[in-house]
C-alpha cells in the first residue's frame, strides 16, 4: 500500500493550488491538520471547513509547493520535502520555506496532515533522521 500512497501523494502536488482538493473525495471527515510546528498558538485543526477558515484568515495571500523529495515512511505514512512559496496577505512580501509535509492515509483515506518548519526535526520525527 506505501508505493500507491506516494503516488497519490505525488499527485496532489502536480496542480497548483490543489494540494487538498486532490484529497475531496478520500479525506476522513474529521482529518487532522496539525500545523502546530510552523504556528505555535494555532490548535490542531479537525475537518475540512477548520482548514478553509485557516486559509482564509491565514497570513498568506498566496501560497505554493514545490515537492523536492518523497519519502515512503512506513504503509500509512509519506513525508514530502518542499519549498514553500508565499506572499504576506498584508505585505505582498514573498517569502519562500523549506518544510515537510506529513501525510497519514488509512485504507486510502487521508486522516492526518502534518506541517514541519524544520526538515530535519520532520525527518527525525517519522525515524528517518540520518
């Protein structure tokens, strides 16, 4: 199952702008967004609509990823290795990070979302720290 999760996972990045729309159809209704690394006061968010609010009020005006590396952590995990190309929703300042994403999928279904501000913290996180 881990060979067809990277590549549904590899999928979702091929439009941009669409990373969660890929997912519509296949996402547990009370999925986990977990951006807590990257936005410390923000609790873990459950549910699409928690995430649309997030989006829309968010900091960012624009935002984009780059995926760079995809590693198939065990059958339920993908960690994903991107830049991120943003613009201050006030500022118009571009801004661009090297994060990780960590995707959880269950029978197909994407239960769990993961932000790492720190690639190597991810890496050590999912036990594939070098």
């Amino acid at each position: 199952m881990s060979e067809e999760n990277v590549e549904a996972v590899r999928e979702s990045y091929q439009t941009p702008g669409a990373l969660f729309a890929t997912w519509a159809e296949r996402m547990a209704p009370r999925i986990e967004f977990d951006f807590t690394d990257a936005y410390p006061d923000r609790p873990v968010m459950r549910g699409i609509e928690e995430l649309r609010r997030f989006r829309e009020e968010g900091p960012w005006a624009e935002l984009s990823f780059e995926p760079e590396r995809f590693l198939d952590v065990d059958d339920e995990r993908v960690l994903v290795l991107v830049t991120v190309h943003a613009k201050g929703t006030g500022s118009g300042v571009p801004v661009e990070l090297r994060n990780a994403h960590e995707f959880t999928i269950r029978d197909g279904i994407l239960v769990r979302f993961k932000v790492y501000g720190n690639r190597d913290e991810a890496l050590e996180a999912v036990g594939l720290s070098e």
